[in-house]
C-alpha cells in the first residue's frame, strides 16, 4: 500500500517533498501514461490516485509544519464547469502548497462566475483553470473573459491533458502547464512579471 511505503520512506528519514518529487509524482505520471496509451483504463486511473491521495494525506501534516508563515502569493485554483477530473489539479495545489502558496482550492465543476468571484475576494494573485476534456476547455475562455471584465489583476494559468500551449495563446490565458512541477515553475515567473 501506498500509505504504508511513505510511511516507511519517512520513518527512513526521506524528506516529504523528496518522497512527493521523486515517488509519487512519477508514479502518477507512469499511471497518466499507460492510461494515455490505454494500457490501463479508467478503474485503475482512479484507484492510483487514490492511493497517491492517501500517500498525500500522510504527507501533507509533515509539510505544513515546514511551510513559512507569509506566504508567497495567493492562488484560486479549479477544474472548470462540466468537468468532473480533479487527479491533475489536486496535484498541482498540493505542490503550490509546498512551496508556500496560499491555495484556494475551489473544487471540480466550478463555474467561471464562482472562479472569478473567489479571485476577487481573497485578491488572487494567480487563476489556476484545469479541464480534461476538450468539451470542457472553452469554460477556460468563458474564466479569462470574465476576469478581464471584472478587471482583476490576476494572472491566468491553464493546464490539463487536452490543453496546450497554443490554447493557452488563443484564449488569452498568460500561461500553460503540462504537469504540477512546470506549474510550480510557472507561478513563480508569472508572480515575477507583476
């Protein structure tokens, strides 16, 4: 079980982000893969990321003890209305968590006016939009219209398996993510350009 090797790890004197960066998140990724590839299919696609969850829910005690007070930035992050996939997005907060984040974690299934409206009252410094099906990845657009409308200083990051970096042009986004590490990367020069 999941759980019971990042306890060993930890008891073994592994760091957490260590065991997250080098165990789990190529795990997760190998298990993207063969989905990709349809060697695996939706059943087992759920059931590791539950394991990878409650590996997480281990883990996440540990890190919150490390994290700084004043946190880096302040980011709203969800998987876009009509679409039910949070694997990729849960990641992504986790890991911004980590490294001092604030983190609005909205959910799955959120509508852009719920988006847009939680930015405004915690002053988002960052949007994080997920969506894995491409009926879903115009709700994006609807994210960016709307905030730029309502004049928010936030910037606008995309990121899921349907998505890419031209999309991320197209709809006026101000950057993409192919996976939870490059967005960590990402909010910190896109926070470095305010």
């Amino acid at each position: 079980k999941v759980s019971e090797l990042v306890r060993k790890r930890l008891d073994e004197g592994k760091e957490a982000q260590e065991i997250i960066d080098k165990s789990l998140i190529p795990a997760i990724n190998h298990v993207g893969e063969l989905f990709d590839r349809q060697v695996y299919y939706l059943p087992q696609l759920i059931s590791s990321a539950e394991a990878m969850e409650s590996g997480i829910g281990i883990l996440e005690p540990v890190l919150a003890q490390n994290r700084s007070s004043q946190p880096a930035g302040t980011i709203v992050i969800a998987t876009v209305e009509h679409d039910i996939h949070d694997i990729g997005k849960n990641l992504v907060a986790l890991m911004l968590k980590n490294y001092g984040y604030r983190v609005y974690d909205l959910g799955k299934d959120i509508p852009a006016e719920v988006i847009v409206a939680k930015a405004k009252e915690v002053d988002a410094d960052i949007i994080g939009l997920s969506a894995l099906m491409t009926t879903t990845m115009m709700e994006m657009k609807k994210v960016v219209e709307l905030a730029k409308k309502e004049n928010l200083r936030a910037k606008i990051m995309i990121g899921g398996a349907v998505v890419t970096q031209g999309f991320a042009e197209e709809i006026g986004a101000d950057g993409y993510s192919k996976d939870a590490q490059e967005a960590v990367v990402l909010v910190g020069r896109l926070l470095a350009d305010n």
